[in-house]
C-alpha cells in the first residue's frame, strides 16, 4: 500500500452541492488545489518565491470520481510525491470521506518555473531535499 504523508482536513462546504444534491466536480478540484498548495507550503518553496520568483506552476490536473461526497460532511485529501524529473515533479492526491473511503483520485504535474525570465528551472537542491524528508524516502531525479 502506498504512503500518503500529507493530510489535509475540509470541511465540506453547503455552496459546493449541485442539482442532484451532491458536491459537485469542480469542488474536488478546488479539494485538490488546496492540498496541492498545503504540500508545496510544507516543501517550503511558497517561501522561498517571494525572495527568488522561483515556484511551482501547474502543467495538468486530472482527476478520477469514484464516489460521491455530500454536505454535511468533511473530507481528508492525502497527498504523496509520484515522481521528481529535472524540472518537473508529480503529486497523487486521495480524496477521502469521513468514513475513509476514496471518493476521489488525482495526479498533477508541476513544473518548476523562473518567473524572473519566463521559463521552466531545474528543480531546487532545498526542495528535494524538503521533498525526501517529507515522503521519508529518496528521489531519483529522471530527464523530463
């Protein structure tokens, strides 16, 4: 079984459910874009952009529906590093109800980018090894 060492905890909100009475799809991504940004605060590089203009921007999303959630109701979005190339990485992202059941599975792609000339960087020494210590285990980087 694959480790998810990022949990986030929502609450799910009343304004999220559509017609048919349950949390309708473009609140999962917004699920997703909050844990997405809950890891990259932990990486630390949310931080460090402000000094470098050096960050993450999102290449593609996509997401798996398995079940559906309903209000009232919270959820738990476990996150875990897929894979780490030269300037790109990928995160899996589980969303979870509160009976622990995944009602939800997405990957993103990252690219890290240099905002200071508009194009992709390698990724950062600093967040590999935030990455590493986070997910307890050692990355490879590959060519992307």
């Amino acid at each position: 079984m694959q480790n998810f060492p990022v949990k986030l905890s929502l609450r799910i909100d009343w304004s999220e459910m559509d017609l048919f009475g349950h949390v309708n799809n473009v609140a999962y991504f917004k699920y997703i874009q909050a844990a997405r940004v809950h890891y990259w605060e932990l990486t630390g590089v949310a931080a460090s952009f402000t000094e470098t203009k050096i960050g993450p921007i999102l290449l593609s999303t996509g997401c798996q529906f398995i079940k559906p959630l309903f209000y009232p109701g919270y959820i738990i979005v476990e996150s875990r590093m897929e894979f780490m190339k030269t300037t790109s990485f990928g995160i899996h992202h589980r969303v979870l109800n509160e009976h622990s059941e995944v009602c939800a599975e997405a990957h993103d792609v990252i690219v890290t980018y240099d905002f200071n000339v508009n194009q992709k960087t390698l990724l950062q020494p600093a967040f590999i090894a935030a990455v590493e210590k986070i997910e307890g285990r050692t990355f490879t980087t590959s060519a992307d």
